[in-house]
C-alpha cells in the first residue's frame, strides 16, 4: 500500500500540473525569489528525478519571459515582479541599504545583496514583510557598479594572491590569479580592478594595476587614500605643459572690456597656508550710511575655455581634494597658484558682484560682472581676526565696516531660519616625514564669519538674479545649490534622542524648527556633549548638492542659493560664472539637461573628495594614537552597532571601537530601535552619548582602525581592565 502511494504521488508530477502549481507558489510570492531547491520543499518532491524536472521547468518558463532569472538558479515573476532602483549604502556593521530615486530607504540582507557592492545602482524587489516592521529587498541586477578598482595589501602564495581590502565597505578580499599579480611584493599597497565575478563565487578575480608602495610610508598611505576613491594625485604631464605655455598678460582689450576696481582698497584673507586665493573684498564709502561692497572673484572661465584640455580634466576632477596634509587641484598648479590666483599686488581679472549697501546689511543697488583688481593686502584669518579685536592694523577701516556689515547679514540670515552649523576643523601638527607630533581644532571667529557672510551674500544674489527671471520668463537653466529639508523620520529620532540630555526642540514650522535648532546648538558649544550633538543633527539633515532644479536651500533659509565664489577649485562655480556672463550678454536658454548631468557628476565627486578628507584625518588620528597604547582616556558613546560602540575621545576627537566582546560583565542585546546595548541580566544600558572612560588597546593603520577596551573603577584606587572573553551577539528589536 506504501509503495502504491508512492508511486501515485510520483506520478503527480507531471509537467502541465507542474507548471500550475510553480506559478502559483510563484503569484503568491510575486516579489520574492526562489530557486528548485525551494519550489521542491514547497511541493513536497524529495527524489533527484522530481527536482530536475522542476528545474527544467523554471528555465522554460524564462525562456517564455513568464520567469526571470535574477541570480544563477534564483526565478522572479517576471510580469508582477516591482522593479525599484536605487543606491547601495553599506554599513560598517555589513548591513546595507538601498536608497531609492525617491529618496526611501529599503533594508537588503546580506545574502540578498547578490554581488551588490556599495554605491552600486541597482534594481531591487520587495521581499515580503511577514512579521518584519520594516521593509526589506532583494538585489535582482546591477545595473551599474560605483567602482572597480580597490586599494589594499597584497597576501602572496605559490600560484595566487589575494588582496586584503583597506576599505570596511568592501566586505569581500579580491582573488588574484599568478597571471595578474604582476610586479607587487607581498604585503604592498596595490590598486587591483576587479574583471570576473562568477555568480557562483563569493570573491571577485582581480588583477593588479598599480603597485602604490609599502604600508605605513606617509606619501604611500595619502596617495593609497587617494586611489581608495578613484581620485588622482597627479596631472598628466602634457597638461601641465599646456598650463606652462598659457599667458597671464592683461592685453589692452581686456582692460577696456572690463569695470576698473585697480584704485579701490582690495585685500584677501584666507587660511595662513593657503595658496589658491580665490575672493577678494574691496569697500569704498559712498556717504556715511552708504557703501560699495565689492566680492571679486577669480575669472578662471576667462582662461579655461570649453573643450580645451584644461577644461575636460577640471570636468572630470569637479573639485579640488583636501587630505590632512595637502591640497590636489581641480586646475593645473600655473593656474590654480599664480595666473588665477588674487596674490597681493598684482593685477588680476575677476567676475564680481558689486553691492550699494547700508551698515544695516541692506542692498541698495546691485551689479554683475568683470573687472579688474589689485589687491593690496593679503591677510590670514589670525591676521584680520586681531584687526577686529584691537581696532587696529592694516586696512582697520574697511576690515572693520566690512565686518559690522557682515555680522548683520548674519543676524538676518539666522533671524530668518538659517541653521548655525559651527563645527570645530580638526588639525594636525605633522614633521616633514609627515608624522602627527599633535592635534588643534580651529574655531570659527568673526574673521571667518567676515568672509562667510559676504560670500554667501554673493551666491545668494547671483541666484536670485538668474532664478528670478526665470520664474518670470521661464528660459534661463542654471545650477543651484539645494537642500531639502531634513528627512521626518531621522530627524523625529534626533528629536526624541536629545531629550535625556535635557534638551528639546520646539515648533512645527520649518522657522520655528530652525530657531530652537540654533537654540541648541548655542546651548551645548563648549560642553562633553556638544561634538555629539553637532553630529547628529547633521546626520538627520539631507545632503546638499547641485541641480539644475531649484529647490532652494534648507540650511541657510535661502529660496535661491548657488556656487558662484570658488571656481579655481570648484567646477559648479565655473558652470555658474559662464551661465550668468552667458545671460548677462542677453544669450539663449543653455541645456538643462547637460546642466543636470554635470550637476550630478559634480556631487558625487564632491562627495568623494569629502569621503578621501574624513579617510585621511583618520588615518592620521589613528597614527597619533599609535604610541599611546595602554593610556586612559575620557569619552564619549557617537555609535551603537551590533558589534559594539564606537567611542569619541574628548581630549582628541579620535573615534575608535569599544568591541561588545570586551563587555564580559554581562550578555548585551543590541537594540537597534533605541540605540543601545542593554545587559540581558543587569539591565546595564551603553546609549548615544554615555561617558566612557576607556584604554586604548590597538591600533591597525591599514583599516584605519582604533580599538579600546572599558576601565572600570576597581575596589581599590587603582584602575582594572576587565578580562577578555566571547561575548555572542543578538539583534533586539522592540
């Protein structure tokens, strides 16, 4: 009888009633994926015979379009399947995100990334949700990769390598063939590019393209940095010469085409070690209430033409790159340093916007467009800062007008909803081999503000006289610098966070929000929480970037906003300096959607170069760190992950991880809805923002790693570390 039912059940399985059965598991799964060891399970076929059918099956069905294969052996619906794109963002914790074009965020496991790699476009299906709270995807293509080439060590053996990746967000070491090695030495710095990645395997094969030098070289390690975020580090030497044969001569032509500032005191102030001075002020006094507020701005496009060679590595650069040590141009050296550069006491050209002002901060009268200066001062901001507190020195009287003038603007701005981020710039003292010998952090003062302020005037007012008169005439595409107001859910979870500190924000308006966020933030400056706090409200805010769609811009209050002050070393400033010359000469509407395209590309190098900044303070806060193994140190809790916490040293700014291991006291959860790792016995809490006192216990500069361990006060005077021992981990949610 067992044997009759057997055979009657294998019977069943013919192909027709198969096909039914598979799309309906199919219909009602519509957005998962599933591959014939799941179908069989589902339909209870357990002989090798009934498996092979079923697959055979699943690739007819894709044959007929009815299927998709999605990943080696993995089937979708092809006709109800919701394909949604969007960008991988991966975590330090390797869990990942996908950011639709909608701006939502889908959570992906790690086993439905499918080879998905941070930054990677990708096209996504909804995994249902069952008993999950949130919603979460499967990557079924990607569309496009961020980057192929990754930074890292070589791991020699006989007939094969692999490269260790220095990045987090790489969660895969590259395997290397004996034919791609090339000339690397084990444990180099090398740039490999990934050329295969069967859907089978879990590594890429790579090959080396560069050998950058041995680890823990400082020039080794910047220009590592560098190659991490596809970014380079030198010009190519024919357009170096290019730049060498260009002239800085002022022809006759020039002059006569252009308003005379020569005889109006000008002066520049910028960092103490800069060299690429883009802004001038110049001021002249109308009548007592009444002045001439010049911003003149370095005329870089009357140089760069379109097309030229020049111009076509500054597009692809977008912006010039700041490491801890060094400055790597948009523009050639000649350019960047000498013929665009407003150096004190030599005749350069500008685009400038001309203010009629009052002391009050007020425009009376407004003008755009080229001139020629002479500057006769350049100052530091120490320097001019020292004008302003003493009332006395070099050009007092226009430092100090233009400084009233600029301290009313930013009471407006900040009356008006503008929020005051005042973040403090790490700085590092390094020996000519490029060591840290200490750490500084610079204050914003009113010699900042100075500069601050009327720059942001001019962008503000060249946006608003093109932006304007397209709303009115609907035919000047130009590029804007947005930001959107802060995401509801981030910033309700600040909201709610900074409460146990005591702190609150009120209102419902996006103006009344902004003024008790200034509240705040002038309310912890100077306190353990003030770098925490900064932090995570910026965390909650969106991200700027350029469009050719105005928006307007959240942060500042501004409804018009744009990059007009910095086109040596950025490329959205010489697009904005070329639009409006463009349509200041009466010119036709330009393409918006080249405007666009070139938007784009200039955020997302804006982003990299911000991204290879942070990567080098690390780098360098981790090296400072290095010889201080064993010292206690006071700090504070800036991230709760699953693995532990991530701790900020007061004294030094310097982040590093306080694994959940080294918590032995008791087992901790991690409770990712609040932010914390609670002990399942003690109920002990390590929340946002807690005060640690910690050792420092190991330092890894490949991986930019700094790891503490917990002191706790013992029975006696002396501090104790506790002993090491496995601690599992579980994610809790609530």
């Amino acid at each position: 009888m067992a044997k009759k039912e057997k055979n009657k059940k294998k019977e069943g399985f013919n192909k027709k009633m198969l096909i039914k059965s598979i799309m309906s598991i199919f219909t009602s799964n519509s957005s998962q994926s599933l591959n014939y060891r799941q179908l069989s399970k589902d339909l209870g076929a357990k002989d090798p015979t009934s498996k092979r059918l079923i697959n055979e099956v699943l690739y007819e069905l894709a044959d007929q379009g009815v299927l998709k294969e999605v990943y080696r052996g993995k089937f979708i619906l092809s006709m109800v399947s919701p394909e949604i794109e969007g960008i991988v963002e991966m975590e330090r914790d390797g869990s990942a995100h996908v950011v639709t074009d909608d701006n939502q965020e889908i959570s992906v496991s790690e086993h439905n990334l499918n080879h998905a790699l941070h930054g990677d476009r990708v096209k996504v299906a909804l995994v249902p949700k069952h008993r999950k709270k949130r919603a979460e995807a499967e990557v079924v293509e990607v569309i496009s990769r961020a980057k192929r080439t990754f930074v890292g060590r070589i791991e020699l053996e006989r007939n094969y390598a692999f490269v260790i990746t220095d990045t987090k967000l790489m969660p895969y070491d590259i395997f290397i063939p004996k034919d791609g090695i090339a000339k690397a030495k084990n444990g180099q710095k090398v740039i490999a590019q990934i050329v295969d990645w069967p859907m089978h395997t879990k590594n890429p094969v790579g090959e080396i393209i560069e050998v950058i030098g041995d680890p823990g070289v400082h020039e080794v390690e910047m220009h590592a940095i560098l190659a991490e975020f596809e970014l380079p580090y030198r010009f190519p030497e024919e357009l170096d010469r290019h730049a060498e044969k260009m002239s800085e001569k002022i022809t006759q032509t020039d002059y006569s085409e252009r308003r005379d500032f020569r005889g109006v005191p000008t002066f520049t102030i910028d960092p103490a070690d800069a060299k690429d001075f883009d802004d001038a002020l110049s001021l002249r006094k109308i009548d007592d209430n009444t002045f001439e507020v010049g911003v003149h701005i370095a005329d870089v496009t009357h140089y760069v033409k379109p097309d030229s060679p020049i111009e076509n590595e500054a597009v692809d650069r977008a912006t010039s790159v700041y490491l801890v040590d060094r400055c790597v141009p948009m523009l050639p050296e000649r350019l960047s340093n000498f013929i665009c550069s407003l150096r004190p006491n030599e005749e350069k050209l500008c685009f400038s916007a001309v203010f009629e002002m009052d002391l009050e901060g007020n425009v009376l009268k407004e003008w755009f467009g080229r001139t020629v200066i002479l500057s006769q001062q350049r100052f530091a901001y120490e320097e001019a800062q020292k004008v302003i507190e003493t009332g006395k020195g070099d050009m007092e009287t226009e430092i100090l007008a233009l400084n009233s003038i600029a301290q009313k603007l930013r009471q407006k701005r900040l009356k008006a909803g503008a929020i005051n981020f005042d973040r403090l710039e790490v700085k590092f003292e390094l020996d000519k081999a490029g060591k840290p010998l200490g750490v500084s952090f610079t204050e914003q003062k009113e010699a900042n503000q100075l500069i601050e302020e009327l720059m942001l005037l001019a962008n503000r007012r060249v946006a608003e006289f093109v932006g304007k008169a397209r709303e009115k005439y609907k035919v000047k595409p130009f590029v804007y610098r947005v930001h959107d107001k802060p995401n509801p859910e981030k910033f309700e979870t600040f909201r709610t966070f900074i409460t146990r500190f005591g702190y609150n924000i009120e209102g419902g308006t996006d103006q009344q929000i902004s003024k008790s966020l200034n509240k705040l933030l002038a309310e912890v400056k100077g306190k353990k929480e003030q770098n925490l706090i900064e932090t995570l409200a910026l965390r909650s805010m969106a991200k700027a970037r350029y469009s050719a769609n105005n928006i307007g811009h959240y942060g500042l209050g501004f409804p018009f906003y744009t990059h007009f002050t910095s086109p040596i070393r950025r490329y959205p400033d010489m697009m904005v300096h070329r639009l409006l010359g463009h349509y200041l000469a009466g010119g036709k509407a330009k393409d918006e959607d080249e405007i666009e395209r070139l938007c784009k590309h200039s955020t997302d190098m804006e982003i990299r170069a911000t991204d290879a900044e942070r990567a080098s303070i690390k780098y360098k806060q981790v090296e400072f760190m290095s010889d201080k193994i064993g010292q206690h140190f006071t700090g504070v809790i800036t991230g709760v992950t699953s693995f532990g916490l991530f701790v900020e040293l007061i004294e030094t700014k310097c982040e590093g991880l306080l694994p959940i291991r080294e918590l032995t006291d008791d087992f901790y959860e991690f409770d990712e809805e609040n932010y914390c790792l609670e002990g399942r016995q003690s109920k002990t809490k390590y929340q946002l923002g807690d005060e640690l006192k910690v050792e420092v216990w190991r330092t890894n500069l490949s991986k930019k790693q700094l790891d503490f361990r917990l002191i706790e006060q013992s029975d006696s005077e002396n501090q104790r570390i506790k002993p090491s021992k496995p601690n599992k981990i579980k994610s809790k949610r609530r």
